[in-house]
C-alpha cells in the first residue's frame, strides 16, 4: 500500500535523534545507516552527513534529527536557500541475511512513488549507485570538512546521483527544498523468491529546517500499524538466525 505524505508540517519536539561523526555504513559490513546530503546549485557544493541511524532501528521508529551546526553555518552561507535541495537516503547492500531479515535495499527521498526495480539485477544497479554515493559521502566527511564539490559525493553527479541515483531510480527524480517535505520510501527486496521482487513503500516525510535540523511528518495511522508489523517480522528473523546459529 502507498502513502501520501500529510500536508501540513509537524515538527517533532520530542524523539529527535542527534547526528554522528562516524562513517555512513552501506551495508557491506554493518546495517547500512541513514544520510543526508544537501545540495547548493550555486556554489557548485555538496553537504554530507552522517545520520547514524540503521535501517532496522528507522523502520521500527521513524524520527526526526536534531540541528547540525556544521550544515547550519554552510546553509547560512547559501546566497539564495531557496535553490538549496536536499535527499535523505539508507542504502543496505549486504548478504543473504539481510534479504531473509527482510532489510536488503535502500531508503530514499523521492519527489513521486518510486517504480518497483524489475528484477533484482535492475534493483541492485540501483544500491550499487548509492553504494558508489555514500563511499563518496565518507570520502568528504573524512577529507573536506563534510563537502564535496565533485565526485562520487556530490549530488551532481551524473554517475551516482544527479537527481536520480545515477538513472537507476525510475518514475521519479529526487531533491526536496528546504522548509518543504519530500516523502521517505523504502525498497525492500522480498525475502522469498531469491529477492526477485520488491516492495515499495512510504516510510514518512522530512522537512530540512534552516538550522540543520530534519522534522518529520508522520503518515497516517494505517502505515504505522504496517511499519510495526514489518519491524515485527525483522525481529522473528533475527531471533530464528540466533537460534539456527
């Protein structure tokens, strides 16, 4: 089932979380985490950070982020913040636990729901993008005070992101304006079916504040009753792997 996002913004006072200094995770070794990568046209610059947050933890409670003084100071800089655009996005490239724990994919900000990936091959062009991106995001968090201006990194480019995850992501493009809400999806690969087919669903929505900070917009109550119930079954997996192990 597909969401729309509410129109009115609700800034979370409560249940933000703060941001991380550590490296976004893609999957490859740990659960992938959540990043946000914010865009100035004008001066040709790409603000990265690291959001720290998991794919399990944000699919059992979605939350806003608290402000980042770093991003504040760069969107304090911007000579027109209305052309600032911003994504949120988790990628989860893993292993066969991650597809049978139901978490191999990504989470992204999309202006549109997303097209389904056809087949896994199509799906995985896809998190081998943002794969490339958060190695780019890494490689400015550690080098270049959490800017990049060209690269993997940047939100330009026409390899890994340009609007729409390398021409990987279809029906829709990304970038959401700061102060306005761009929905959040997840795609999931099924658990089943050696991940052939996968499931795309709106999490919730984010606003980018002028201070740094992420509000969120929760979806209605139907897709939180569907969140649990998917955060449920994350669970059962784990338990039984333990036990199998």
């Amino acid at each position: 089932m597909r969401f729309k996002a509410l129109l009115a913004v609700v800034a979370l006072a409560l249940g933000f979380t703060g941001t991380a200094t550590a490296q976004v995770q893609d999957g490859s070794a740990a659960d992938g985490t959540l990043f946000l990568t914010v865009f100035d046209p004008i001066r040709g610059e790409t603000y990265n950070v690291d959001l720290g947050t998991s794919i399990s933890d944000y699919l059992a409670a979605p939350t806003g982020f608290a402000a980042d003084a770093g991003l504040a100071t760069w969107l304090g800089g911007a000579s027109d913040p209305g052309a600032i655009l911003f994504d949120v996005g988790l990628v989860n490239f893993g292993d066969g636990s991650d597809l049978a724990a139901g978490t191999f994919g990504a989470l992204i900000t999309a202006n549109g729901v997303p097209d389904a990936p056809a087949d896994f091959s199509f799906g995985s062009t896809l998190l081998q993008n943002m794969q490339s991106y958060v190695a780019g995001i890494n490689g400015s968090i550690a080098n270049a005070n959490s800017i990049a201006t060209s690269g993997a990194g940047y939100f330009a480019d026409p390899f890994t992101w340009n609007g729409n995850v390398g021409q990987a992501l279809g029906g829709t493009t990304t970038g959401g304006a700061i102060d306005s809400a761009i929905a959040l999806y997840s795609i999931l690969a099924t658990p089943t079916g050696a991940g052939q087919d996968w499931v795309v669903e709106q999490v919730t929505s984010l606003v980018l504040n002028g201070d740094g900070s992420l509000s969120i917009i929760p979806i209605p109550a139907a897709g939180w009753l569907l969140l649990s119930a998917l955060a449920g079954l994350v669970g059962i997996a784990r338990r039984r792997r333990a036990a199998l192990a």
